[in-house]
C-alpha cells in the first residue's frame, strides 16, 4: 500500500468520497510481469469528489502539469466538461512521477456521478471496472451511501451473469462472464486491447473474485449453490462448481433487481410494449432470455465507450492520446 500512499499525498485530500486503483499495473494478469516489478508501470486511479469544481481548482494550482492544455479553460470548464460529456469522469493520462518509478492515469468523478452509474449502470464505466477487485485506495467506509451503492453495484453484476449463464458453471465462467459485462461491448476490443485481457484476469485472480462476490453468494443462496467439491467432466479432478435455479420465478427475481439504463435497453430489444414491471413476466419466458440481456448490456457499453474515448483526447491533449493510443495497440496484438 505504501505506494498508493505516497501517490496520494500529492493530491487534494479534502471532499474525498472514494479512491480506488485498478489495471494490469495494480492487480495481476496472466501475461505481465509481478506487480509493482513492471516495465513502465502504469497505475490507473478514479478519484470520487464531492466538490469536482474546488478540487479541480486546488490540484491545476498543484498540478498545473497533469492538464493538457484544456487547462486554461479553467476549473469550472474543465468540471463541466467532465459532469457534461461522456461517462462523467475526466482523466489525466500518462503523468509521470519519476521519483516513485511508476506513471499514473487519473480520473475524477463526482460522487452524483458515480452513484448514477453504481445504481442505474448508466454509463457500465466506472461500475464496469468496479465488477472486478481493484485496490481501495481511500475506502468508501466512512460514506455509508456510497458504500451502500458499492454493493449494489456487485450484486446486480452477480445477478445480471446469473441472466447469462446456464443451470450449472464453474467459478472461471461465473467470473469470466461477470468481467465480460464492461468489455463485449466496449468497442476498444476490436482495436486497443488485448483479444485475451477478460481470462487473463480472471485466471489471475480467481481468489480475490471469490472474496469480493462472498457476500453476494450468501445473499443469493435460494437461487444459486455452490459445491466446492465437484467433479470435473471427464475426470477425478475436484473443482468449484454452482447450479443456478434457471425457473422462470428466478429469472424474474433477477430481472426485477435489474439496473434502470438495463431495464430500458431490455424494453427497447426485446420489442414489447408497456412498462418494465408489465412486461417482466413475459421477458422471463423467452428462450433467447440470455440473448436479449446481453445485446443490452453491450448497448450501454458501446455507447459510452466510444464517447468517452472521444471525450479523452482532448482532456489528454494530441501527444499523449497517441501515445496512449499506440500502446493500447500494442496490446492487440499481445497473445
């Protein structure tokens, strides 16, 4: 943690709500180097902010630097162009701390923001990246309303992947379906990143998985169980296996606790008529349910995906969006 520590000391502490790191040069993945032993080590940071405007004002008059050149808009330009456009989160990227050894990518949201997207998934961005262990930084425990939102966030992806998958899975196919939910749809996929990222981090950290989804597992235990004792297909060899209750009662359940953006992409795909609790029941009887869920989950995500990238660039300026962009494109072509 002590590196976390020593980047947080460099920024404005007051109207914290959250701060978490995340990213291949935070947590690992099969394919990179032990974290913290990385080459050009990049860690990702989303700072949550009850005050984007003061402190924005307070971190340019630290951190003049960090800005492209958007900077001399000012604080209050640079806050709405962050609350206005995109996912409602502002990055500075590639920022250098040459006495720690390791570059940093920021990215700051307000804490309206991130509740919206925890609760409803309105964007799938910063809650898609919290549906996998990330680093609390500064921890959510003293904001019970965003801790609360947290869960919430857990547990509509477990039940969402529940959705998607069959009556019996293993542990990587919950996991790997639950990372999938912020990345099938994001178009940076078939350009930007690595065609494997989704396994290598769940093969990786199948543990810290486990963790992060038990409360939700014991919460959810009328509908899905687990057997750490299974036996594999086709052999003698003891894996975790679940079984889900596939009724339509249960799918119901499930998409009664769906997130508000979801429940409108689902209206809109599955081309019924009349309101989401109306047309519940009907939705739980399609047989391409898994289908209809995913198409809409992939919806949310293309859309902000692309206008947050949009969004980037300038915030980024031209140098470092391309730089950025030539090592994303590097990745593509890693195995």
């Amino acid at each position: 943690m002590s590196i976390y520590k020593d980047i947080l000391v460099r920024f404005p502490r007051g109207g914290l709500s959250y701060v978490f790191a995340y990213g291949s040069g935070v947590k690992q993945q099969v394919g990179y180097d032990q974290v913290g032993k990385q080459k050009d080590c990049v860690i990702d940071l989303v700072f949550c902010v009850r005050d984007p405007l003061g402190w924005h004002a307070e971190n340019m008059s630290r951190h003049e630097s960090h800005y492209s050149a958007m900077r001399y808009l000012g604080p209050k330009l640079i806050m709405k162009y962050q609350e206005n456009l995109g996912a409602g989160i502002y990055f500075n990227t590639l920022v250098p701390l040459p006495d720690l050894g390791v570059q940093i990518k920021y990215g700051v949201i307000s804490k309206e923001q991130m509740l919206q997207d925890l609760l409803e998934w309105r964007h799938l961005y910063v809650a898609g990246r919290l549906h996998k262990p990330v680093q609390d930084v500064v921890p959510a425990d003293d904001d019970k309303e965003l801790k609360s939102a947290l869960a919430m966030n857990l547990r509509n992806a477990f039940q969402v992947a529940l959705l998607l998958l069959p009556e019996r899975f293993t542990t990587f196919e919950l996991f790997h379906t639950i990372s999938s939910l912020s990345y099938k749809g994001d178009f940076r996929m078939i350009f930007g990143e690595n065609k494997n990222k989704v396994a290598n981090i769940v093969k990786a950290q199948e543990k810290d998985f486990f963790e992060l989804y038990s409360p939700v597992m014991k919460d959810l235990a009328q509908y899905v169980a687990v057997d750490f004792a299974a036996k594999e297909k086709g052999s003698d060899r003891v894996v975790t296996q679940f079984e889900q209750d596939k009724s339509e009662k249960a799918l119901e359940y499930h998409l009664r606790q769906a997130p508000a953006e979801l429940r409108r992409r689902l209206i809109r795909n599955a081309a019924f008529t009349g309101s989401y609790i109306d047309i519940i029941q009907n939705l739980a009887a399609l047989k391409n349910l898994h289908k209809i869920v995913q198409v809409s989950v992939n919806d949310i995500v293309w859309r902000s995906s692309i206008k947050q990238s949009v969004k980037n660039i300038p915030s980024a300026g031209l140098l470092k969006s391309a730089v950025y962009s030539y090592r994303k494109a590097l990745k593509t072509f890693s195995n």
